[in-house]
C-alpha cells in the first residue's frame, strides 16, 4: 500500500515538472517577442536620428 502511494507522489511529481518547462517555455517565448517589438520599434528611431543629422550634415 505504501509502495503504491509512493508511486503515485513521484508520478504527479514528474507530471508536474513537464508542465513547468511547457509554461516556462511560453514565458521565454512571450518576453523574445517582446524584446524584438522594443529593439524594432527603438531601431526604427534610431534609423530616423542617423539619417536626419546626415541631412543635416554639409
């Protein structure tokens, strides 16, 4: 009986664990999407500083 209860902990256990790397997959996906919306929105201004101090430039 006690063989078996155990079994049973470790099984939930390990199931646990799966889902932990499902979700932290899906956070690690959702902040790279974020990070890349940032970088593409600040290079975007960025490319429109450069190119107004090159027309500025003589």
């Amino acid at each position: 009986m006690y063989v078996v209860g155990v079994a049973r902990l470790r099984e939930a256990h390990e199931g646990e664990r799966g889902a932990t790397a499902v979700e932290y997959g899906i956070m690690v996906a959702l902040i790279a999407a974020v990070i890349i919306a940032v970088v593409a929105t600040i290079g975007t201004k960025i490319l429109a500083a450069f190119n107004l101090v090159n027309t500025n430039l003589p």
